[in-house]
C-alpha cells in the first residue's frame, strides 16, 4: 500500500478540503463493483468518483478491491460467567483483533444473569467496553431471566434507547428459556420492533444424550458431537420458527450448522415466514473430527454448539451462502484460551466434555477465511461477500446505512484487500487466545489497510489503532423487519 503525499500544486487543507482520498480503487458493494476514488472528510465519505480533488493524504490502491468495513453481528468479549472459566479478550484485545482482520463494527453482548436486572447488565457491560474499544461497537442484549418488569417495563424501554436486538436460547440451563417465556419475549419483539436471535438447541435431549454418554465413560472433548446431534438443532430451529410463528413476529436463527436445520429454515421460507439465518467460519472450515478421533483432550479447541458436522454438511452451509438462504456470516467469537485454569481447562484440569466452555476465536479471521475460499476460491460474488458480512448484518441490527457500505454519507469504514497467499499461524493474530483453530490453512487474501471513521487501525504490518476509538453506537429499528404501525 502507497501512501501518497498531495500531488505538487494542491491547495492546502481548508475547511471544505478531504482529508483523505484513496485514489484507482475497485469499490465492492453489495450490489455493484465500480472503479472510484474516494473521498473522505471528518471520517466519513464525502466523493465518490473519478479525479477527486487532492486530499490532505492520499492512498494508492490501484490494482486492489475496497469493501465496506466488516460487521460482525455476533461476537463475545468481555461477556461476565461464572468462574474459574473467563473469556480471554476484552474490548481492548477483542476490537484490535477485530481492526487487523478487517471488522470496524463489532456486535457483542449484554448478558443478564437468572435474578439480575436486565438494565443492570447493560450498564455492567458499558463499564466493561468504555475507553478500550479500537472500533465502533453497539450491543444485542441476551435475556435469561423475562420477568414481569423486564417484560413490561425494562426491555420496552431498552429497545427505544438503541438496543433493538436480542438473543434468547433454548439450551445452557443459566440461559435456558421455556416454550412459554420465548412466547412472551417475542412478543415484546413483535410489539417494539426489535429483532430476536434464537440459539436452537433442544436442551432436553442434549441432557439425555449426556447423561447416558458419561454413563458409558464418554467424556472426551469428541463426544461432545454425539450429544448435540443434528435432530436437536433440527427440532428447536422447527420449535423456534414456529413459535415465531404464532406470535407472528419474524426471528434470526444464529450459527445454524448444518442440512437438517436448514431444511426446517427452507420450509419456513416457503410458507412466506420471515425467519433469517446466521452461519459462521467454524461450519464451513472445521467438521466433528476437529474435535478429537481418539480420546485426546486437544479436541477441546474445538468445542462450539452447535458443534461442527461433516464434510458433507460444509457443503450444505456454502450452498446456502451462495443461494441466500443465510443473510449473515458472523464469528461467534468465543475466546477461551486452551491451556491455563480460566479457559478450555477449567481449573487447570482436563474436564469431562460437558464442562468445557463452548466457543472458539474467530474474530481477526472471520473476512479472510470467507475472502480466500469464497470469493476467490468461486464459491461466491464479491458482491455476497459483501451483503453477508457487512451490509446485511447493518440492516439486521438498525446500523445502516452509516455502517455496512460504501455511499456518501457514510462511516469510511473501509478494507484494501491485499491478495496474497499466506499459511495461517496464531502468532500473527491479535487476539489474547493461545491458539486459532484454522492454524495451517492456507489463505489467499488478507486486508492490506483497514480504516475506521477515515483512521488507518491496521497497515497491513502493525495495529495503528488506540484504545477509546471506537464508539458506542445506538442501533435503530433493523431494517430487514416489516415496519408497523
């Protein structure tokens, strides 16, 4: 990437001057690629267009395509859990890894604990984000504990203040929802506009199978994908569309993995429901095996829910990536570290699979994964490139059109993409975990310069961000939803 200083004869800064231009870029939006210079003034995109006048600085990216900054609608730092496990990055760690991957808007959560006040977790959780955050942020709420007053009183008024998303589950007994308790969360979706994620896993059978695995002596990292077969994800995603349904109120099934929920999904689409969908890396990139063929404990790097399935199913989840069955690709960000006692060995022990933390890194390697074998391995557009990991996640959470694109007016959130090859190792990342599961791959692309608000944060080589960057951005009604009266 060039830095250019301003051609010989420019006129000085000045009040209408830009203070950036990236000059001979191919500009990728969700719908079009075009040729363009870009304007940029006060960190946003003042000029589209060619033979922009000169800027303060300016960037050459002849020869380099340009996408919106990633949106990335489903990450979690930070997020407050009962001991000894603890996440490993914070907002600090968390949005720095972000920057050097090309994501300039993160999306983590508010988590309430059974017997806590919804508000509380929010405020709990701007103290843990505030002053550390290297790019723009905005909240989902998670609700585990609808009582009256949340219901009635304090998500009502959550949602009019900007956090316009939820996420409930039907699995992880701190977490858990009742049939009866979706019901009336819906409801206040349905009532307030707000978009409600669903985790889709039947809680029940995940026991029964569990139980019966330990019985056996079955407790190694692999038999983590026998308790939590497809049926289960495929029976709550039928459950949870249609309690969408009776409540008429459209959801957002997350980090689906596999055929038999996507059947339940197609279904529901041809009934002329409104029930989105989310995959991410880890269904694409990883299958069961990753989880151990022996009884190992190295498996536990692994362990997410839904768990990853088999080659077969990685299919499945690029087809419906090409198709539009899903409308966002996100991380799913979980970051515990795989040795010491606060992550995958809760203790400092090796543990039976049950009392693994779930989750695994992804935030840094969410874009280049899905750049190197979607768009130039020709499984996808550069242009559903685009709509699956910025602008639709934008939509889907009431953040576009200032996030998630590239049009005047908005947020130069921006990545010049630098097509090169490279074998992935955890040491160039950012992040605070001790490993990536994707380790050995070999990548065809990574963001050669991510800018966020019109700031370089990575040049390709170092994070150039700082801490206290990024804002907190209140979310308005999500778009993708039916406006009501």
């Amino acid at each position: 990437m060039v830095l250019l200083s301003p051609p010989p004869g420019a006129k000085g800064a000045g009040v209408n001057s830009l203070h950036l231009v990236i000059r001979n870029a191919l500009v990728a939006t969700a719908s079009d690629t075009f040729p363009c210079d870009i304007g940029i003034r006060d960190g946003r995109i003042a000029l589209l267009g060619a033979g922009l006048p000169a800027g303060d600085r300016e960037i050459d990216a002849r020869g380099r395509t340009v996408t919106p900054g990633g949106v990335d609608a489903h990450c979690h730092l930070d997020q407050p859990m009962d001991g000894p496990a603890r996440m490993a990055d914070d907002f600090i760690t968390g949005t720095r890894s972000a920057a050097c991957g090309g994501t300039t808007t993160v999306i983590p959560f508010a988590a309430q604990a059974k017997g806590q006040s919804l508000a509380a977790a929010v405020q709990d959780y701007h103290a843990r984000a505030e002053g550390k955050a290297a790019v723009d942020y905005a909240f989902h709420l998670i609700v585990s504990d609808p009582t009256p007053r949340v219901l009635a009183q304090e998500l009502p008024a959550l949602i009019a203040r900007g956090y316009t998303s939820f996420k409930v589950y039907m699995t992880y007994d701190d977490l858990k929802l009742d049939d009866g308790q979706m019901l009336d969360v819906l409801d206040v979706a349905r009532q307030h506009g707000a978009m409600a994620m669903v985790h889709a896993e039947n809680a029940d059978c995940i026991a029964w199978l569990t139980k019966r695995l330990e019985a056996a002596g079955r407790t190694a990292p692999r038999w983590h994908a026998q308790a939590r077969p497809m049926l289960v994800e495929r029976e709550a995603t039928h459950r949870a569309i249609a309690l969408s349904q009776l409540v008429d109120v459209p959801i957002l099934i997350v980090h689906v993995s596999g055929r038999e929920a996507i059947e339940q999904i197609r279904w529901a689409r041809a009934q002329g429901l409104q029930v989105f969908a989310e995959t991410c890396p880890q269904y694409l990139f990883l299958t069961a095996e990753d989880l151990g063929i022996d009884d190992s404990y190295h498996g536990a790097r692994c362990i997410c829910s839904p768990p990853p399935r088999d080659k077969g199913n990685q299919e499945v989840i690029w087809n419906g990536l090409a198709d539009g069955l899903f409308t966002v690709f996100s991380s799913d960000h979980a970051p515990f570290t795989y040795e010491g006692e606060h992550g995958k060995k809760p203790g400092g022990e090796e543990v039976a699979f049950r009392h693994i933390p779930n989750g695994i890194p992804g935030l840094e390697t969410r874009l280049p994964l899905l750049y190197s074998e979607g768009v130039l391995g020709g499984r996808i557009t550069l242009q559903k490139f685009v709509e699956l990991t910025a602008t639709n996640p934008a939509k889907a959470y009431g953040l576009h059109p200032g996030k998630g694109t590239i049009a005047v007016g908005s947020d130069a959130d921006l990545v010049v993409w630098d097509e090169r090859e490279l074998v992935l190792r955890n040491e160039q990342l950012h992040h605070a975990v001790d490993y990536t599961p994707y380790a050995g791959m070999r990548l065809k692309a990574w963001p050669g310069l991510t800018l966020s608000r019109g700031e370089v944060v990575w040049d390709g080589q170092s994070f150039t961000g700082r801490a206290g960057h990024g804002r907190f951005l209140p979310c308005g009604q999500p778009s993708l939803l039916p406006r009501r009266a």
